[in-house]
C-alpha cells in the first residue's frame, strides 16, 4: 500500500495509525513520515489560534 501524499510504500501499515478519515467514506492511508508532518503542521496552528506556553515552546 501505497501513501496518498508522498507515493512511497507503507512500511508496517496498521489501519488504525495509517488511516486519515476526510469525510463519511472518504479516507486515505499515509505513511508514518506524513502522519508526523501532518502533526506537526496542524499543532502550529493549533498553537496559533490557542497560544499556551506549552504549545508556543513545541511549535513555536
């Protein structure tokens, strides 16, 4: 199985970690390497909108 935003192999795919539910029937499976990068760019925004300490420090 492939990843739906780099294209490479999915190494060790577990449907729990691997898939991202869009939509009612819409998802796609991404690599543990997107599901970090994802991650971390929802957290800086999250840290934006809720500027804590904690998360200013993180993604500051």
């Amino acid at each position: 199985m492939d990843c739906a935003l780099c294209k490479r192999p999915i190494a060790d795919y577990d449907v729990v970690f691997n898939r991202l539910e869009l939509d009612d029937g819409v998802a796609v499976d991404i690599c543990a390497s997107c599901v970090e990068k994802f991650s971390e760019w929802q957290g800086r925004l999250i840290a934006k909108m809720f500027p804590t300490k904690l998360m200013k420090k993180r993604f500051g």
